[in-house]
C-alpha cells in the first residue's frame, strides 16, 4: 500500500453566537473503514467513527470563546487514503465549513469557531 504524507489540513476560522454546530459526514468515495475521531478543545467528542456511504450527523455545543474543532484520520481504511467529507452548519442550519480530504492515518483537519456572547 503506498505510504501517504501526513499533511494537516486548516478549514478556517468562523464566529458563531449559536450555542452549537452541526458536523455531518461521509466517505465521499468507496467505503472501505476510514475511521475518524472528532475533538473540540482537546477532547474527543465523537470517537472512532467508522465513516459510511450516507451522512452521520452530530450536533456539537460550543464553549464561549474560541473552540478548536480537530477531525483527525485515525486510519485509511482498505485502499487509503482516508477520504472525508465534511460539512459544517450553525445552529441556524446555515452552512460554514465544506470539504473533502484525502488524509494519511494520523493527519487532521482543524476548524475554529469563535463562539460570541
């Protein structure tokens, strides 16, 4: 199996008054066990998702202030790379962040979303 970079990957920076976002994701190609963890501020939120053909959501409540969201590619399932697709909404339904990657096991992707008073 060839060997992929590890090359993290920065989804920018967003600010928000919502109490909350909204990450949904999928293998956007063949699903093959790509497995991901979800971190906000360090602590894993959603863990070792297994990434299916159709999306999973996941409702995430934000700390006020700055909050370090980091999806992190924990393998690359049977024929790598890791290959994700993400979509992130406010709590208003609006979306913020898209994208699709193809990560090395141990790679991420960060988002941070200011969350205002």
């Amino acid at each position: 199996m060839y060997t992929y970079p590890v090359i993290d990957q920065d989804l920018g920076s967003f600010s928000t008054k919502g109490k909350s976002v909204n990450i949904i994701c999928r293998d956007y190609q063949y699903p093959d066990g790509d497995r991901v963890t979800i971190y906000v501020n360090g602590i894993p939120v959603v863990s070792n998702l297994t990434l299916e053909q159709r999306y999973q959501s996941f409702n995430i409540p934000l700390d006020e202030g700055v909050n370090e969201i980091n999806i992190v590619a924990l393998n690359q399932g049977t024929s790598g790379p890791n290959t994700a697709a993400f979509k992130i909404y406010n709590d208003a339904g609006m979306l913020i962040s898209s994208n699709e990657w193809n990560l090395a096991t141990g790679a991420k992707a960060t988002i941070i979303v200011a969350k205002e008073k």
